[in-house]
C-alpha cells in the first residue's frame, strides 16, 4: 500500500558513500522515524509549539522545537573517523548531532582532536524528509523552509 503524499518520504540518492555506510545510515532514520512517546509531564502547561510526529513534546522555544524535530527526520549525520577505522565491520555508529559526536570523542578518545575528528566524521549524505505541511498540504523543497512553514502555522 503507497502512504498518503503526506507520509511520503524521498531521499536523493547517495551512491558516493560506500554501501554499508549509507546502510548505517538509513538504519539509523528508520530508527528515528519511529514515534515514542516523549517522557516529561507537560499537562497544565501552555506551549506554542508542538512535535509534527506527536509524541507528546511540546515547547516555547523556537530554536528547541527545530531540534527536536531533527530526531524524528534527521538531516546530518557523523561517524566517528577512529572507530569507524578500528571496527572493521560493516555497521558503524551513527550520530544525528555534532554534540553527541563530540561527546563520544570526548569520553571514548579523550587524547585526540576533537575537532579534526568532527571533520572527517561528519558524512555527506542527503537526508530525506517528509515534504508535505501537516496543517495545509504545501509541499517543501528545503528542510529550512518546511520548518519555517510549520513554525508559522503555530504562531
């Protein structure tokens, strides 16, 4: 069964990376792409700005709600450069943010750049996402314009 235009997700393609790094990768989205339920009590409370894939997030932070919008639809993605060169095997460890990187390099390789590591880490693959306003149908070419779109329909 085809999902509504709505649910439909397109991905560029990204045949330059090697085919088990772009499996790492799409294992990842997919895991993303699964709705949770997010853990704090926020009954009582009013928020301007709510999570598109309804697991319950809900904040007044413009700047918060993009973020956190990028854990559902993820759009950069890094693996770390040394144990990606140590491990070997075909499933490498992806992170969705710069922060959780640098934080891995810090506690699993605090001798080394941390910065340099980010570099070469930070892989160009061309994430996908859902293209079609939740609210009104309009359809996105950019990840910034979509965001922008849905921002102003809770404004």
């Amino acid at each position: 069964k085809t999902p509504p235009p709505s649910q439909k997700e397109t991905s560029p393609p990204n045949d330059h990376l090697p085919q088990e790094i772009r499996r790492s990768i799409e294992q990842y989205i997919a895991m993303c792409g699964r709705q949770r339920a997010f853990h704090r009590d926020l009954s009582g409370d009013e928020y301007a700005y709510e999570c598109i894939a309804k697991c319950g997030y809900r904040t007044n932070s413009r700047d918060h709600w993009k973020l956190h919008e990028e854990t559902h639809q993820p759009q950069e993605f890094y693996i770390c450069g040394i144990c990606k060169d140590k491990s070997g095997e075909e499933k490498y460890v992806v992170f969705g943010r710069r922060k959780e990187l640098l934080f891995h390099i810090r506690h699993e390789h605090p001798d080394q750049d941390a910065e340099g590591i980010v570099k070469q880490s930070k892989q160009d693959y061309v994430a996908g996402f859902k293209r079609n306003c939740e609210f009104c149908g309009d359809l996105f070419i950019t990840w910034d314009s979509r965001n922008e779109h849905i921002l102003a329909h809770f404004d």
